[in-house]
C-alpha cells in the first residue's frame, strides 16, 4: 500500500511513501508520519491510500506519531476547504486544524507514579506512627498520585517503599491526565425554566437536530432537511438567557447520541463560563466530559483535552476559534456566541474566520449551526434576511428585568462652557456621585484603540473622512499628513477646524488614555475605591480574575476599562456604565466603524441593570446624532441595520460584497511601493473577467510600517470570492516579487483599521 502525504513545509505538494509491512493496517487517511524527505526527516499527514503510484522507488514512512489518526477525514476535508476558500497551501490550513501541542512529535500523556492499596491477604502487619499515617490516607483514596501523598502527609518516598515491602501498597507509573479546572470545585446544576421566547427558539433548534444518516462527506449534500433550516441566528438582546439555550440544545444533541462544540470569544473563556457548562454534564444520564480549549492551557493541558475528544470521552467542547476543528464525532450541534465578534478571525495563515467555517462544517457534516448575539454581524443578519439562516428572536430580558435608560451627552457642548476639553460631563459626574451614596457599582468604559488614528475637533465634532471611501482618514503626527488608506487619499491637516462657524485651533491636540481617566477619577471622587482593567494592568494571568472577584465581592467601587469589561460579565450591583468618549471607536479609519460602535456601546450598556435595580448608561460623545450612537440610546438593532445596510449597498461594501485584501511589505519602502504598482497592473489585467471587481489602492496601511517593514495594501472587492480566490491562488504563484518584499493574502478580512 502507498500513503499519499502532505508535508508540514508548505510547498503545495503531495508525496507518495510507500508503508513499511510492520505499518500494515496502522496507516490510514489522516494519520501523522514521520517521512524522508531529503536528508531530512520531516512530519505530515496522510491525505490519501492508494494501491499504486506512478512514481517508482518509494521511500517507506519511519513512523507513525500517535495511535490514532490525528485528522479525521472530516476535518480534513474542511482543511482543504479552507485551503481554497481562503487563498492558502493544503499544508498551512492543515497546522491550523491541529493544536501545536497534539501535532509535536515529542508532547504526549504525562506518566506518574501513582500509589495504591493491596487488598491485605491475612493479619494487618504493625505499622510504624509513620507508616500507620502514610497508610490512613491511602486507605481513604484507594489509589492517589505518590506526589500527592508525600504532600498530603508529609511523609517520605521511604516511608511509602516500606508499605510497598509489606505487601500493602503497590507503586506504578500510569496516565495521569492534566485538568486545567482540577482546583474547581463544580455544583451540577438542572436545567433552568424557559420563558416562551426561550422555549420557542429551542423547540425551533431541537427540531433541526437530527440523527445523522452514517456517512455524510460531501459538502452540501441533499439532505431530507435543507441546509438553511440547520444554521439559525439567535438575536438575543444582553440578558435574555441565550447560554440557557445553548445548555438545553446541547442536552438534545446529547440524547440524539451527538456531540457538541461551543465557541465563545478567547476573553469570555472565564472560569465561571465555563463553569455553567461543566456543571449542567457533570452527572445524570447525559454525564459527559466537557473538554476546553484555548490559549492560555499549558501545552500538556491542550494534548490531554484535545485527546480526550479524539477519543470520544469528552463530548462536548468549548473553546476560543481553534475549537472548530475539535474532533467531535459524531457532531450534532456547533454554538457560536458573539457571532460578531472579532476575535473569530485568525490574523495569520490560515487566516479564516472561524463563524464562517463552522457554518461550512455544519453543512459538511449535518450538524445545527447556531450563531448567537445581542448585536448581530451585518453578515449574519443579512443572511438571515435572505432566509440563508434561520432567525430567532429574543427581545427581552429574563425575569422581566428592563434595559438600561441610556442618555447620550453632547461633549461640544460640555467643551464650549468654557473651562477646556473636559472628560466628564457635569451630568456624569453627578451620576457617579449618587451612585457611589448609595453603595451601588459603576463601570466607566474606555475604548482606547484608535486614539491618535482619526483628527476630530472637540468642539464641534468634525471629523476628517475620506471623498471617496466614507472612511476616516487616519492622521498622521509626525508628518502631519491625513490619509486614506483604502484609496491613497492624501490632505494636508488643517490649522483650524474647517467647519466654518467653528474655526477652533486646538483641532490637532485631542485624545486621552485610559491612565488619564483614572488620574482624573481619583481626583474627583477621593474617597471611592478605584481600579483600572486593561492590557497594561494585566501583567498576570491570575490579575483578570482576581480585579474581577473583587469588583463582584464589592472591594472596588469604580471599574475603569477597554473592551475586556465589555462582555458577557454579570455584576448585580452595576447600576450605572459610563461611555467615557463613544466617538473613538466612531472613527477609525474602517467602513465598520459604525457597526463596531454601535455593538460595543449595547453591549457595555448590557452591562448595568442586571440585578433588582434598574441601569442606567451615559453616552459621551462629540458626535451625538450619529446613527451608531443614537440606535443604541433606543436599543434598536433593526432599525441600525437598515440605515447601515443602504451605506454598505451605496460603496459596494460587505455584506454586499466580500474583500480580499492583498499586503505587501518590506524594508525598502521603494521596492514594496513599486511591487505594489505592479500588483494592481497584473490585477487589472488578469481579473478583467470578474465583472464586479473593484480593486483600491495601493494605499499605505493603516499600521503604515511594523517592525521597520514598510506595509501597502491593495482592497479587492467582488460577490464572487470563490472564483476570486482561485484566480488569487494561481497569481500569487506566478508573480515573481522581489526577494524581500513579502506578499499575503486576507479573505474576508474583518480589521482595517
Ligand atoms: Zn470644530
Ligand atoms: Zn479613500
């Protein structure tokens, strides 16, 4: 027999091996080897058997990494998909779909020594104080881990040796499996009552979930049920019980003998998360490991997970993107929580979005697909207009519990009072102040990214944007420049504000920092008990947690943060949130600017009010009619997607069209720039047959130069991504680039800025 392979150095090639007898019926599609290649040894996976090959002299694969096939055919067939769908060599999307951890020749399970009791044949022998201590504790666990026992006891490895020779004890090395959540301590939990929004939008998933017939590879198949009736957007305002859902969905997939995946955003990966989801399985008759996965597990933690789904104990897993790929089988239900969120796009090859792939896998394999938000992608819910997706719809809160009062305060005018660019409104300040008396909690929410990015006049609000692009051109300091970087749009930055009646000449001089909100805090309210949660605090993996523990146990009065406070944290006592400047994230240089805004201000809104006590939520901004700002005061999502889908509609923008954007960078700003021209020409030229194509740029990018490389971008915009990434993957082999000027490709890329 012959193992067709695909090597882990990507060359966009496949290679036969011929198997060695004693490999006899161990090799099969998916299996890691260890192959020649060369003078080197190198690993891959086996994509293929054959009888035969038309290349003579095979040489014999040396050895096969683990017992089982490490990519089941399923995920292997996604990982060709995504190979193509995204623009990327077979072997790239293959070390995506495998952890570092599993895909390493050398991680494997961790042996022990472990201790355990010999049933004693005839009299007790007398026992030492030492022994007869060592002894209890073996007694009382049957079996623990010899580490464990020294520790418990205090006693020495001799000691243990001594019981070993009576005859009492029995010393082996074996398997002892790392659990990340071992030090928690997990109450189960029963399935909660359902309000009927909720019971409806379940009976709605239940009955999409079905047995699946034995075997089912072909993407798209015809199936009894239709593929669209299989994935469903859940629009669920903040607080209306979607994990609830989730829960009581998995519970069916469970019964129908199915498993499931569960993604939600590497920041809400929380202990308390995933800690609803252990307790709900860990006993009953639907008792189950629940596996997880992400990035802050040790490398032996992800090995012992990742096999623990392989093979079959853990049937559900919850993890951050890499997740998808998680070989649950057979696979019943995919959840997707904040479906759109961000983090779900991988930024380097293979760079997929993981809600789009596990759509597409649960085409492949007939599972349910539900993509789950307060604020769904324009995506998302343009599909699910189109009757692509299923649409439920949760409108209220659990338990009756009503949305925050949410008041947008006009900054220009706060700033025109006279006393310099304030940070507070009066109107805040005096919030905080009665919030603070009667011993309630407040969350002041800072969106730093973008800080310097845009020019804006805190006066009147103006904001420098594009002619073109209906983008914000990103300004530039030092060379005091205003550019576009969809297009290459350049302006000089003007002395005063070109509003006419406004003319103020401190346009240039605007931003602040989270650091100085606090500062400013402290000194307004001298007694309160302050802490900041960004980035820059979060030196410690411990730190997230505990400035949460203390914040839930009412140690600290004012949370100070980034986005990392925006999501899915519940805390009773928060009774006012404040939007410190809603307009940063308003204008960055990105057509989703306004999409971004409106999601992050409901949802750090979803924030308050989640106890006995109504919310409230101040909103500053400098631009206070935009659309963005005002859809969130009165928590209107459609209403926001109306108006946002015609500005999309209008540019040709996603979701009515998709991007590919290509980057070129290098060290010699000339070289890339001319590569970059040469690019556009070849694109122009070779792509004439795609008739929607509209190709921008070359424009500098917005991070116009990294780690001294010198970065342009090109932004190619068509409905027809499929053709355009096969036209983009046969290009990019025939361009010959200069050496050091390095060319990628972004499918459906969701940062601009
Ligand atoms: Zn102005
Ligand atoms: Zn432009």
């Amino acid at each position: 027999m012959i193992a067709r392979v695909t090597l882990e150095i990507a060359l966009r090639k496949e290679f036969d091996y011929a198997i060695p007898p004693e490999f006899a019926g161990q090799v099969e599609v998916g299996s890691r080897v260890k192959v020649p290649f060369g003078p080197r040894q190198v690993l891959g996976v086996v994509t293929s058997l054959l009888e035969a090959s038309t290349h003579p002299n095979l040489r014999p694969v040396l050895k096969i990494i683990g017992r089982q096939s490490q990519v089941t055919p399923r995920v292997l067939q996604l990982a060709r998909w995504i190979a193509e769908y995204y623009c990327c060599p077979v072997e790239i999307a293959l070390k995506g779909v495998l952890p570092e951890a599993v895909r390493k020749e050398a991680e494997g399970w961790r042996q022990r020594l472990f201790v355990s009791i010999v049933p004693p044949s005839g009299g007790m022998p007398k026992l030492t104080r030492r022994q007869q201590d060592a002894w209890n504790v073996i007694e009382e666990w049957r079996e623990l881990p010899l580490q464990e026992l020294l520790r418990l006891t205090g006693t020495t490895a001799k000691t243990v040796r001594q019981l070993e020779d009576l005859g009492l004890v029995a010393i082996r090395r074996k398997v002892s499996e790392r659990d990340p959540y071992a030090q928690e301590h997990i109450l189960p939990t029963q399935p909660l009552r359902l309000n009927p929004e909720q019971s409806a939008a379940l009976a709605k998933i239940q009955k999409a979930i079905v047995a699946p017939p034995s075997s089912r590879l072909t993407p798209h198949a015809s199936d009894s049920v239709p593929a669209a009736s299989r994935t469903f957007l859940l629009h669920g305002v903040t607080g209306s019980g979607k994990t609830e859902v989730y829960l009581q969905a998995i519970a069916h997939a469970l019964e129908q003998g199915q498993g499931a995946i569960v993604l939600v955003p590497e920041i809400s990966l929380t202990p308390q998360t995933v800690e609803r989801f252990k307790a709900r399985f860990s006993s009953g008759k639907l008792q189950t490991l629940v596996a997880v996965l992400h990035s802050h597990l040790s490398a032996g933690e992800r090995h012992d997970e990742w096999h623990k789904i392989r093979q079959g104990r853990a049937r559900i897993v919850i993890g951050a993107r890499s997740a998808i790929f998680a070989p649950v089988d057979p696979l019943g239900l995919i959840v997707v929580d904040e479906e759109h969120e961000h983090s779900y796009k991988q930024e380097e090859a293979p760079r997929y979005h993981a809600r789009d792939v596990a759509v597409v896998r649960g085409q492949m394999e007939g599972a349910v697909v539900v993509l789950g938000s307060a604020t769904p992608s324009l995506e998302s819910f343009y599909n699910a207009q189109r009757a692509k997706y299923a649409l439920l719809e949760m409108p209220s809160r659990v338990d009756d519990q009503k949305l925050p009062i949410v008041r947008v305060v006009d900054m220009r005018k706060e700033n025109r009072k006279g006393k310099g660019v304030q940070i507070f409104s009066q109107q805040l300040k005096e919030a905080i102040t009665r919030r603070l008396e009667k011993a309630e909690q407040v969350i002041l929410f800072l969106n730093r990214r973008g800080f310097s990015t845009s020019l804006q006049c805190p006066l009147c609000g103006y904001v420098a944007q594009c002619p073109n692009c209906s983008v914000s051109l990103t300004y530039h300091r030092a060379a005091l420049k205003l550019l576009c970087h969809v297009c290459g749009h350049q302006a000089t930055v003007p002395q005063v504000c070109p509003q006419s009646n406004c003319a103020n000449p401190a346009i240039r001089y605007s931003g602040l920092g989270t650091q100085r909100v606090e500062e400013t805090l402290g000194r307004l309210f001298p007694a309160a008990r302050i802490r900041r949660m960004d980035s820059d605090v979060l030196k410690r993996k411990d730190d997230y947690r505990r400035i949460l523990t203390d914040f839930r146990t009412g140690k600290i009065d004012i949370l100070v943060g980034t986005q990392m406070i925006a999501k899915g944290l519940h805390f009773p006592n928060v009774t006012l949130v404040g939007i410190v400047h809603a307009d940063l994230s308003l204008h960055i240089a990105d057509f989703r600017a306004g999409e971004r805004t409106f999601q992050l201000l409901t949802q750090v809104a979803g924030r308050a009010g989640r106890g006995d006590v109504e919310g409230e939520v101040f909103v500053q901004a400098f631009t206070p009619f935009h659309p963005a700002i005002q859809y969130a005061r009165r928590h209107d999502f459609p209403g926001f997607y109306e108006q946002e889908i015609e500005f999309r509609e209008q540019l040709k923008y996603p979701p009515l069209s998709r991007i590919a954007l290509l980057m070129l960078k290098g060290r010699n700003e000339e070289k890339v720039m001319f590569s970059a021209n040469h690019v556009r020409c070849q694109l122009e030229k070779e792509l004439a047959v795609l008739k929607d194509l509209i190709i921008a740029g070359p424009a500098p990018a917005p991070l116009a130069r990294a780690e001294a490389n010198y970065r342009y971008q090109i932004m190619l915009r068509t409905r027809q991504m499929t053709q355009l990434s096969r036209h983009l993957a046969r290009l990019t082999e025939s361009w010959s680039l200069p050496a050091d000027v390095v060319l990628s490709v972004d499918i459906d890329p969701v940062d601009l800025a």
